[in-house]
C-alpha cells in the first residue's frame, strides 16, 4: 500500500488527540479492512491503537481483527516496544480465548525480537502481565521479573531518586546490556523526570503477576517479598475519599473526576436505599484494584448483616471502559473476571444509565433494580 508511513502517522496523531468517535473511526476501519492484510506490521499497530480508543461492537471488529491477526508477519523482526503496544490492543479488542493461539504466538517471538533500546525492559516487564492477563504464562520471565524486582529498594517510591532505585530492575532485564555497559544515573534521572507514570505503573504490572501467580496457581520459583508487596499495594492504593467525605462546603456530590463523581452518586443513594450507613462502604475488593469501588454488605435483607465482609462489589464503568452496546473493556473487564474468579458477587453499574435514571429523577429505582 502506498503512503503507508503517512497512513501510521495520521493514525498516530489522531490517537494521540484523542478521537474516540465510535461511527466515524468504525467507518474507517471498514474502509481499511479489504487492504489491511497488505500492509505492514507498523501501519497494522498504528490502526489498531485508533480503532482501540473507539471501542467498536464485536461484530464490527472481528474481520478486521481477523485478517490482522492472520497476515502479522513475523514478530521476531519487531521492536519489542512495538510487540507490547500489540499485545495491549489484542487484549482490549479481541476474543481471549479464540486469540489465546495467537497469544502463543506472541509469547514464542518476545525473546528474539528487537531490545536494542535500553528501556526494553520496561516493555518486557508489560508484555509477560498482558500476557497472563490473556491466560498465557510465561513462568521464566514472570520468575526474572519478580527475582530481580526482590533486589530493588522500594523504600521511597515518591522521590526521582527513590523511584529510580525502586524501577532499577528494569535495566537488568534488558537481555544483559546492564551487566556489560552499565546504567547512566544522569540517564535514569531523566528518564524517571519524563516517565514517571509509565515507571510507576511498571510496579503495579510486578504486583499484578504476584497476583495472578497466585490466584491462578501458577507454580514459580520465586514470589514477590511481602514487604514489597505491602509497600507497593499501600502506595497504589491510596485514595482518600471515606465515605463521610463525598459532599464539599456546598452540600454538593464532589469528585476529582467524572467516576469519582459518578460512584460518589451512587454511594448516596445506595445509602437512601438501604437505611443502613454501615453496610454501605468504599473499599478495594483486590489487592490489584486501581481504585475503591462501592461494596455492600447483605444486599437482599432489610435486617443488619451478621457478617462484616462485603457481599456485593459493584463495578462502575468509566467513560472508556464501555462500548454503545454494553460490552466492557480495559480495566473494568479485567478486575470483574479477577472477582468472579475468586467468588465476588458483582454487578456492573452502566454510568450511562445511571446519569440518565439521575436527570429523570429515577435514581432511586435505578439503585432498587440494582439490588433485586
């Protein structure tokens, strides 16, 4: 196909604008669908990443996701950033268990591909958890990634410095170029100063595989140190709205963001509805939850709980963590298969028709058919 390095860059700069269209990137995909299979590994990524931010229907996808998935070429000529960014699209759009041969596929090609880039290591390190997140296990790299993150000093996870001590490991994963050139700390400061979330989030992908590890049983040698994981889970788990907090000076629901605003609506009514303050509560269902959620206690009784533990978790969408026909995605997807794997009794709260049941005045009802 020709322009094609000008097709990827326009896709790129779209994303990066953060169109999210649903009909006008859909159509899009459909308009590049007959040529995809003609182009190259780069332009694929690139249209993959733009549809991504558009969350189209199942059906609408799956074509296109076919005939990517079946003339991909061969991953080992790749850059394994490349191979990552991937990886992270499938996970989102695709079918996990119809893609999970093609996931093989990918586990098969991550050690021969492209690490030239010295920060390769942080791509390695999200590549193994997407990976497990797909249900495929690599136990080598989930051993070297959690051995070598054992080594690292997790003491101060807020200073550059402290940071840089903490993500250390990630150098040391990159197929040897730390043992034989060394690290630059002048390089790592920097590096740190501009990369602070994506280095930050490498600890939570290290958590994430202690996690799965150990939920899904999957036999390694080692396990992350518990005092890291304490540090790391008490670090990233740190929000501190309580449940007494959510109105500001002017008796208005508050929230630093549209979820927090949205959960914080729901919490009030799912107060009103229960007349119960104390069975209502916000919480971290799971040591890898990215944010508290809404947890009640014996959701179907008028009567006070005997029990202290939370029987119902509800899941509140975000913005980009639902399609136009209801279908999850991200983040929202992965911790509702994480509960109902451990046993949770879980809803999931459309954000959608709750603000729309608010704007008619027919919250309440909304909460009741909730509970039903």
């Amino acid at each position: 196909m020709r322009d094609e390095l000008t097709l990827g860059c326009i896709a790129k700069v779209l994303r990066r604008r953060g169109t999210y269209n649903t009909k006008v990137l859909t159509e899009i995909m459909h308009l590049f669908e007959p040529h995809v299979a003609s182009t190259s590994t780069y332009t694929k990524l690139r249209l993959l990443q733009l549809i991504k931010t558009a969350r189209p229907s199942w059906e609408d996808r799956k074509p296109f996701l076919e005939k990517i998935t079946s003339s991909i070429g061969d991953l080992t000529q790749v850059r394994l950033k490349d191979l990552e960014q991937l990886t992270g699209c499938l996970l989102f759009l695709a079918d996990l268990e119809a893609s999970r041969p093609f996931f093989h596929q990918i586990k098969n090609a991550m050690k021969s591909c492209d690490w030239t880039d010295i920060r390769s290591g942080r791509s390695f390190v999200y590549m193994t958890c997407h990976l497990a997140r797909a249900g495929v296990y690599d136990v080598d790299s989930i051993e070297s990634i959690i051995e070598n993150a054992n080594l690292c000093d997790f003491s101060d996870l807020y200073s550059d410095r402290g940071l840089a001590n903490a993500t250390n490991f990630l150098f040391c994963l990159n197929n040897g170029w730390h043992e034989h050139r060394g690290v630059n700390s002048d390089f790592v400061i920097k590096y740190v100063q501009r990369n602070r979330f994506l280095l930050r989030n490498s600890l939570f992908q290290v958590l994430e595989l202690d996690f799965i590890r150990e939920v899904y049983g999957v036999e390694t040698k080692v396990a992350l140190d518990e005092d890291k994981r304490n540090i790391l889970i008490s670090h990233f788990q740190n929000e501190k709205t309580e449940c007494g907090a959510i109105m500001g000076s002017s008796k208005k629901i508050v929230g630093d963001s549209h979820y927090m605003r949205t959960r914080n609506f729901l919490y009030r009514d799912f107060q009103t509805v229960l007349r119960d303050k104390t069975r209502v509560s916000f919480g971290y269902p799971l040591p890898v939850s990215s944010s508290k959620t809404i947890l009640i206690k014996n959701p179907n009784s008028i009567h006070p709980p005997d029990s202290l533990l939370a029987n119902l978790v509800l899941i509140v969408t975000t913005r980009t963590e639902i399609g136009d026909d209801g279908e999850l995605f991200g983040r929202c997807k992965e911790e509702l298969v994480y509960l109902k794997h451990l046993g949770f009794e879980t809803k999931v709260v459309d954000w959608r028709k709750y603000s729309s049941a608010v704007k008619a005045s027919r919250n309440l009802s909304f909460v009741r058919n909730i509970l039903k």
